[in-house]
C-alpha cells in the first residue's frame, strides 16, 4: 500500500531559527504515527505544516496522492486536537462538536443526530449543554477530540493532546484514544515528548531531536535497535558507554574496549572493522546482579562494581554501581528468582554480568 | 465568634477581632472614600438636578420656590421630540461607525508584535493630549469648503462640486467619530489582548473561512469589550453639544445644544435641568436592560462561568 500521509524534504525557519530540517516521514492509512521528541524540537511546527496553519519554506505535503502543500486549513480533510483543546468558550459543548458540521452546511437534522452520536461515543451526552469552563480536563480532552473527528477528517492530528492532565486520567485517556482510534479508524499523527504515550499508542514512531528526525520505526524497532546515541537515551533508560573495536571475533562478534572497563564481547551488528570509534548502548535491565563472580558463562560479560545507590521501585529496584569511576544504571525485577536471593545493600561488592547480545552498537558519528 | 471558642483561646487572641469582622471593617473602610466621593461629586448633584427639573423658573434667571410638571411636560412636544429622535440616530451613527473602525484597528494592533503595540497605542491615545475644542477648530480648517479634504476630494471628482463637510450633519458625525474612535479603539484592543487567537485557528481547522472564523469566534469573543467601546461611545455622544455647536448647521442642533442653550442663553434652569433628566433616562433605560440582561444569562450560566467572568474584568 502506498503512503497515506508524507512530508517531503520539509524545511521550516522563523527568522534565522532553523527549526524544522529535511524531515521526511511518511504514515499508512489508518495507522497512528507519533512524532516524539524533546519539547522544542520542532514536532508542533511539522503538525503545523501537516494542518496548514504554517507554509514550508521547501519541500511538500501529500495527502491521499495529493499535493495539499497550499491549502488552507479549512480547505483540507485534516483536523487538529490543539494542545489546550481550543474549545470555543462561549459555546456549550454541544455547539462546539456541531461547529464543524454546521459550518459544512450540514442540515440541523443530522447534524443533531450526529452529535448525538459523538457525544455518545465519548460519554459526554450529559455534558451537552455545559460550557467548556465548567468541565474538567479530561473532558474537555474527549470534546475536543469528537469535536475534530465529526469531520471525518483523513488525518487526524493530535498535538501532546495528555500533557495537560495528571498522571491516572493520563492513562485513562490513553486507553480511551486507543479505543477512539479502533472506532473511527482514522489516521492519527500524534504528537508527544512522553516515550511511554508514543510506545503505546503507535504503529510507527518517528523520533525528533532538534528539528530533524533521528528515527524511524515501530516502538521495539526504536528501543531495541536506537539507531543513534540520541535516540538510545531518549527511549528508556540506558547506559551509553564510548568504546573502540579491539578486535573481530568471527562474522557476528566483536571485541570492544571501553575506556575505563576494559575489554568485552558484543553482537556486530553494523560490521564495524577493527579500531572503529562507536558507542555502546545497554538496557539497565539487561544486566544482572550476582553477589559473587559467577563462573564463566556462555556469551556473558561480566565485571566487579560497588553499588552506590538503591532505588526501591516496588515492580523493580534500580541499582548505581560504580566500576572505575563509572556510575552504572541496573534495574533488577522483583521475580521469585531474584527475591530469594540475599538482597545487595549499600556498598556491597557484586558482579554485574550481561549477554553479548544486549549490546546495542551505535556508529559514533552524531551525538 | 461563639463563646466555645472564646474561652478555648489564648487570652491574647481574644482580643483580636474575629476574621470576618475584620474583612467587614476592611471592606467598609476601603470602599467608603469612593462611596463619599460618588455621594458628593455624583449623586447629590444628579439628585438636584432631577430635582431642579420640578421646579418653576424664576424670571431672574434662578430657580423659583414652587413646584411645577409643567417644564417636564413641555420637554415632551412635538419639537423636542424631532431633536431627540435626531440625537438617538446620530449617536448610533456615531457609534456604529466607530465599532466599524475600531474593531479592525483594535484587532490589527493586537496581532502586532510585542516590540509596536505600545507605539501604536501611542498614536491612538495621542490626539487625546490636544484640547478638544482645538481639535474641532482644526477640524473646522479641514473640513472648510476651500479647505485641503474638499478640494481634494472635489479634484479627484469622489464628491460632486457642490457637496459641502461643513456645518451639516456629515461634519457632525465625522468629527464625533473622530473624537470618540481612540476610546472605543481602546476597549476592543484590550478585549482583544486577552482573545485566544489559538480558537480562530481551531473554527478554521475546523473549515470555517477567515470571515466566518472572525465573526463566529473572534467577535464573540471580544463582546465584552465591544459592550464597553458601545456605551463609552453612545453615552457621551447623546450628551454632545460643542461639535453641533462648532461644525455643525441650522438642522443639527441636539438634545445637548437646547440643554446648553436653556442653561446658559435664557437662565431657565428648570427647563435645562428637565431636558437632562429626559437624557439621563435614555441613557439609563438601555443601560439597565443590558445590566439587567446580562445578569439573567449569567445566572443560567452557572456560578462558575460568573467568577470567571468577573475575575477576568
Ligand atoms: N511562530 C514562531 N516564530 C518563531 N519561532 C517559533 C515559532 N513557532 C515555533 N518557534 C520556535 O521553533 C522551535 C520549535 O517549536 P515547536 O515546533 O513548538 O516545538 P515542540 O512542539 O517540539 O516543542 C522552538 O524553539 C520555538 O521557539
Ligand atoms: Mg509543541
């Protein structure tokens, strides 16, 4: 299937900020693709360009194979969830989801069972008659949504549409907007800087830092395989470490030496030769805590630490450890396994030991 | 303060006067200088002159012992009623032609940048600093048939040889709009400021057109200021009397020159004072629909949506 919705060479500047770069990122249709990064690089502006509000300086928009890089956003069948919902406050919320239809000369027959129907579908019917200021943010959140969606826009975009709700009405909503989506099916471009909303939530996710996309892929293509140092420290945690190809094992591994650690084995992905500059990426969950050197294991490294700090976090507990200097970021579940061991405390002496495997190898050529 | 109370607390505290009678007294105290000030300076005088408008003239030009109805009947003829039908229309005049100007400029200057806006609120509020009967005299040079506005215009052919601006109706309301535009531009650039720009997006996102989005969203949306521009410009506007006085002609005396003229020409205190009563209770019939009004859609609105408003005055 060809792509339902593409940027093409998009480039954007306000004056002498370049803030949007050469981004191109194409969704299917029907699917939800996040736009993830960093509050400020430049996610709110490309969904700017995706609603018309904005004009690239270069580049094009496509839309259902056509070029909508000129239209004006009331001329486009794409809406928009605005980051502060942008409901019309001296409108009920009735009037609010009937403005779209309405204004397309929809006669008030149906634009009255229409409605209906959406606030229906977002449990708003007992609302109708309020005004935005005397609903909550959640609420507001759903109007704001069925007030875009009674459109039967292409595209729908959604621009950090939880940031302005607390952490539990946060995972409700998200819970909601999946299901909205599996309603309406309709194409979302959802734009986030919460890893955890866009992990969720998508079929694809395109990863920004500073204006441009660093990558993109589906959730685990993105955490288990970072394609940059960027991307590995902003999905998840992660322990970056600098490191030179010391030597080439055979055609799957290599030998690394990390500046301080000293040697180890990991997966050669990339096919790097010998005395290659690269950096390092591993999960703290990856590694594994044991109180004495364990005996030598298939494919595993392993190395002596001290553990500085313990961070009890009820499902896991997050360990520093300190090797040469090097504060290292372990997270141990709390299975069965685990618990029935004796628990490491606070300047304890362990082994930590990680597969050959769960190394993941960035080229070190962007930061 | 219940006495339970009284006797659990340090002896200290009892001393002190309990919150609410405190905010009482502090509420009293702070209003009480304006309360006097609008007694004195407004009230009293709005009283005698209600007052006055009852009473019979004095043929010295002062105001007789008696009481009379006479005087506010008479403000009731046929002639009155001519002038005050005329006054009504052109203050609207007046008044809608300045909404037109100031809702675009008020818009327009609060879509500029920080860096502008006070500069160019500048240039509204600049002409303010000039006497008003100056600025009618020079309106009086412009308008003036050899004047640089007529020959102008009567060059480029817009107006016909021979159409005159000065001294009828059309000097009138030009000059009024003139004088009352910086204080309606005022108001709606205030509304304006606080607008959320974000919703015109959003009627537009939704296909609404750029002049459907301004007049279902934005206009809505700055009512409050466009009320204030109405009355700050209607109300005055029905009291005018200097620029009917000064650029106008035989047919454009208002119900503000006859007060003028009763008051200061003929010394018959009682009629002026009767005309102004007239006056007053036009501008106040509308005024208390609209408060009244106002006041019953906000009770439907719910208390929330009335702090909200008022705290957003
Ligand atoms: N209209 C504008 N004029 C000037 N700079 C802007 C404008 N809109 C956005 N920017 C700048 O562009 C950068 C990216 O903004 P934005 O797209 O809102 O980022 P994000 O949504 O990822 O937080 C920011 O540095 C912001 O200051
Ligand atoms: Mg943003």
């Amino acid at each position: 299937m060809s792509d339902f919705f593409e940027l093409v060479n998009v480039d954007k500047s306000f004056g002498e900020h370049h803030v949007v770069k050469d981004v191109c990122i194409s969704a299917k249709c029907g699917e939800v693709f996040s736009l993830l990064g960093p509050s400020g690089c430049g996610k709110t502006t490309i969904l700017r360009i995706a609603g018309g509000f904005e004009t690239p300086d270069s580049g094009s928009v496509w839309l259902d194979g056509k070029d909508v890089t000129a239209l004006s956003p009331n001329k486009r069948k794409v809406n928009t969830v605005f980051q502060n919902y942008a409901l019309f406050p001296h409108m009920t919320i009735w009037d609010n989801v009937a403005f779209g239809p309405r204004i397309a000369g929809m006669k008030e027959a149906e634009v009255k069972k229409q409605v209906g129907e959406m606030l229906e579908i977002v449990r708003m019917s007992a609302h109708a008659d309020k005004r935005p200021d005397q609903i909550s943010g959640g609420q507001k959140q759903r109007v704001a949504i069925v007030r875009a969606l009674i459109n039967y826009p292409k595209l729908l975009l959604l621009d950090e549409p939880l940031a302005a709700l607390d952490l539990k009405l946060r995972q409700y909503m998200l819970l909601e907007l999946d299901r909205i989506h599996d309603v309406f099916g309709t194409t979302f471009i959802y734009v986030t800087h919460d890893q955890n909303e866009a992990m969720s939530l998508s079929d694809h996710i395109a990863v920004m830092n500073d204006g441009r996309i660093e990558q993109v892929g589906t959730p685990a293509e993105i955490y288990e395989n970072p394609a940059t140092k960027f991307v590995a420290s902003f999905i998840g945690d992660t322990n970056l470490f600098d490191a030179t190809v010391s030597g080439i094992i055979d055609s799957e591994y290599m030998r690394v030496d990390i500046a301080g650690l000293g040697e180890f084995c990991a997966f050669n992905e990339h096919k790097f030769p010998a005395g290659s500059k690269i950096t390092l990426s591993i999960r703290p969950e990856r590694f594994r805590i044991f109180a004495d050197k364990p005996s030598p294991m298939d494919r595993q490294n392993f190395i002596k630490g001290k553990i500085i700090d313990i961070i009890y976090q009820g499902a896991q507990t997050r360990y520093w450890v300190e090797v040469n200097g090097m504060r290292i970021n372990v997270l141990q579940q709390h299975n069965r396994c685990y618990l029935d061991q004796k628990q490491p405390t606070w300047n304890d002496e362990i082994w930590i030991a990680w597969h050959r495997d769960d190394v993941t190898t960035l080229p070190k050529t962007r930061d | 303060m219940n006495p339970a109370d009284t006797t659990a607390k340090p002896s200290s505290l009892t001393h002190a006067p309990s919150p609410i009678g405190r905010g009482k007294f502090c509420e009293v105290s702070l209003t009480l200088p304006s309360l006097l000030w609008l007694l004195f300076f407004f009230a009293v005088p709005a009283a005698m002159v209600f007052a006055i408008a009852f009473k019979t003239a004095d043929s010295s030009g002062g105001i007789g012992s008696s009481w009379t109805l006479e005087t506010i009947v008479e403000v009731f003829n046929f002639n009155y009623a001519r002038i005050m039908w005329r006054t009504v229309w052109v203050s609207f005049a007046v008044t809608a032609i300045c909404l037109l100007l100031a809702v675009p400029v008020g818009y327009w200057i609060s879509r500029q940048d920080k860096k502008y806006k006070n500069w160019l609120l500048l240039l509204v509020v600049i002409p303010l600093w000039t006497n008003f009967l100056i600025r009618i005299f020079a309106w009086r040079l412009l308008l003036h048939p050899d004047g640089i506005i007529r020959t102008a215009l009567v060059s480029i052919g817009i107006i016909p040889e021979d159409v005159f601006l000065l001294n009828n109706m059309t000097a009138v309301i030009i000059v009024s709009v003139y004088t009352h535009l910086s204080f309606a531009i005022l108001p709606i650039y205030a509304a304006s400021e606080r607008f959320d720009f974000s919703l015109l997006e959003a009627a537009r996102d939704l296909g609404a057109g750029r002049f459907r989005a301004f007049c279902l969203i934005y206009l809505p949306g700055i009512k409050r200021g466009i009320i204030t521009a109405f009355l700050i410009v209607f109300i005055p506007a029905l009291g005018s009397y200097a620029i009917p006085d000064l650029v106008g002609g035989i047919d454009c005396e208002l119900l503000g020159n006859k007060i003028a003229f009763r008051a200061m020409a003929n010394r018959n205190l009682p009629e002026a004072a009767a005309i102004s009563v007239v006056l007053a209770c036009m501008i106040a019939i509308p005024f208390i629909a609209f408060v009244f009004g106002g006041g019953r859609k906000r009770a439907d609105g719910g208390a929330r949506a009335e702090t909200e408003a008022i705290s957003r005055q």
